[in-house]
C-alpha cells in the first residue's frame, strides 16, 4: 500500500492538473470506502476529439479529487474529527474547474458536474457547521447536486454514444462515485 500511495503523490506532483497530495487517503481508498467501482477513463480509446478526450480525462481527475475530500470530510463528520479530514480543498477544485477550456460540445456537462461540486461543499459545510443530519440523502443541496450528476451521465452518453463501453463505464462510475444517493 505504502507502494502505490508513493506511486500516487508522484503522479500527482508531476501533473499540473492534479492537486498537491495535501489529504491522508488516496483516490483508491476514497472509492473503496463508499464502496464503488473505479473504471478509469481511457484517454487513448476514447472515439471523441483529442480536445474532448483532454477535457474529460482532466474533468475526472477533478472529480477523482472531489470524491477524496467528500469521503474524508463525511468520515470525519461521522467520528468526531477522531478520523478523515475536514473538506479544505473544494476552493481549489473549483478553482481548477472554472480556469479550464471547455470544449464546446462539454460546456453544459463541465457546468453541471461544478455546480454539483459546489452543492455539496455547500451541503458539507452546512452538516459540519449545525452537525451530522440523521439522513444525507434528504438534504436540498444533495438531491440537486444528484439532479446534475444525473443530467451530465445522460448527456456524456447521449454525446458519445459509440464510445467503448470501458469509457461509457467510466463516465458512469466517476459521476456515481461523487453522488451520494
């Protein structure tokens, strides 16, 4: 394990679009903890345009990273701060997302995924503010952040129908992956 998190915080150094590797859990471990099924989008297979394949590999990245501070902040709600880590980095996510090109055809899906990001720190800040509520799933901001994940599955696949189903995998498994219901 010591491994592949050495092997990660060097990917993570080396690639301007990813995050300093400021939080204690990795990508995989965040997803092993909801659980969920990682598919990894496959840059190179991708049947879109280069600049659309750029787009979204860099997008899921992101969201990869978003998916790391939910499950740390939702864990460490959930012990007390005994474990996890408080949500410290959404500003920076965002702050990614909003300097990105878009892509003309991506420009609703990159808005919507945002905007879902932005509910739930929203969301995660109000829970770590007035305390843990008894349902997550319940709460305003999540079932519209749920909305938009939703909506930007069903576009991603109306956009690239003929993409491998590796890839079509992927657009599932990241957005699911970020939303709590």
């Amino acid at each position: 394990m010591r491994a592949v998190r050495r092997i990660f915080v060097a990917i993570v150094a080396s690639s301007p679009l990813l995050l300093p590797a400021a939080w204690a859990m990795t990508v995989e471990e965040a997803y092993r903890a909801i659980p969920h099924r990682r598919t990894i989008f496959a840059l190179e297979a991708a049947k879109m345009s280069q600049g659309e394949r750029q787009h979204l590999s860099q997008l899921f990245q992101l969201v990869d990273q978003a998916i790391v501070e939910r499950v740390q902040m939702l864990i460490w709600l959930q012990t007390g701060g005994r474990r996890g880590a408080p949500a410290t980095r959404y500003d920076e996510i965002l702050s990614h997302l909003k300097r990105m090109s878009v892509p003309a055809r991506l420009a609703n899906v990159h808005r919507l995924v945002e905007e879902a990001i932005e509910e739930r720190r929203a969301a995660l800040e109000e829970w770590r503010s007035a305390g843990l509520p008894a349902s997550l799933a319940a709460h305003v901001r999540v079932d519209r952040s749920s909305q938009k994940l939703r909506q930007a599955y069903g576009e991603l696949m109306q956009l690239f129908p003929k993409e491998e189903a590796h890839n079509q995998n992927a657009f599932f498994d990241y957005l699911c992956a970020l939303d709590f219901k």
